[in-house]
C-alpha cells in the first residue's frame, strides 16, 4: 500500500484518539468507554510513536509523530495540525517499509454512522429513536 495512501487512511482515527484524550493519548493506559475508534486511533499512536514497547528507544520519525501529536492535542480543530500529523505519519511509513505493511494489515472499525434528525414546527421534538410517549407543550 501506498504510503500517502496509508496516511490518509490513518489520520482519521489518530484526530479521534487526540480529540478524545489529547496529549495524554500517549500514555500507555485505555478507558473502557473508549469507542472503537478512538481504542484504534490509540494503539495506533502507541505503535507509530514507539510508546507499544517499554524497552524500545523511538527513531527520529516516530518522534516527529509523537510531536505533531502533542501539537494538534493543544488545537485539535486545527486543519493545519491534522496535516501535519498525516505528513508526520507518511514521512514515518516511507523511512520504515516493514511498520508501514504491519499496520496496512491491521483491521480497521468500521465508520460510525451519521443520523441527521430534522424537525419543524414550534416546540417540536427532535429524536433519533423513542420507545415511549413524548409530551410538548406548556403542562404535559
């Protein structure tokens, strides 16, 4: 798999770990509410920067990666940040070949769908699923 190829593909779920835990998505620790995505985005970042394996001393990409991280932790709205971690993380997948085709093997969480609820009219509700009654006006 392509390198920038490989990069875009990652650069989602490494935004979502960072949005969810900022700089402390490095850390090696994993909330059980964490969804998949975000657990992903994680062991993602663990494995790019270095941070999966205690004893193994990080290369001068992984540490640009680990950086561009901390970076977009402080301003995760940021677009430029989000591009500079896909660059980080292609520049990484280019100098290191044989992490670049272990994590192209890695399965990936499917998508979390998007609901779009609409509602219209003065004190309508809007709901994505109900099981009950819902009462609007002024004594429901």
């Amino acid at each position: 798999m392509d390198a920038i190829q490989l990069a875009q593909e990652l650069t989602p779920y490494a935004t979502a770990a960072v949005t969810a835990y900022g700089a402390a998505v490095l850390a090696r620790v994993e909330s059980d509410a964490a969804d998949a995505t975000v657990s992903f985005g994680q062991r993602l970042l663990l494995r790019l920067t270095g941070r999966d394996a205690p004893d193994a001393q990080p290369t001068a990409e992984q540490d640009a990666v680990a950086d561009s991280v901390s970076d977009l932790a402080g301003a995760p709205d940021d677009a430029d940040l989000v591009a500079m971690v896909r660059v980080q993380i292609r520049r990484l997948m280019v100098a290191d070949p044989t992490l670049a085709a272990e994590i192209a093997g890695w399965a990936r969480p499917a998508a979390a769908a998007t609901v779009t609820v609409t509602t219209s009219g003065e004190r309508s509700p809007a709901v994505h699923n109900n099981y009950g009654t819902i009462h609007t006006g002024d004594h429901s």
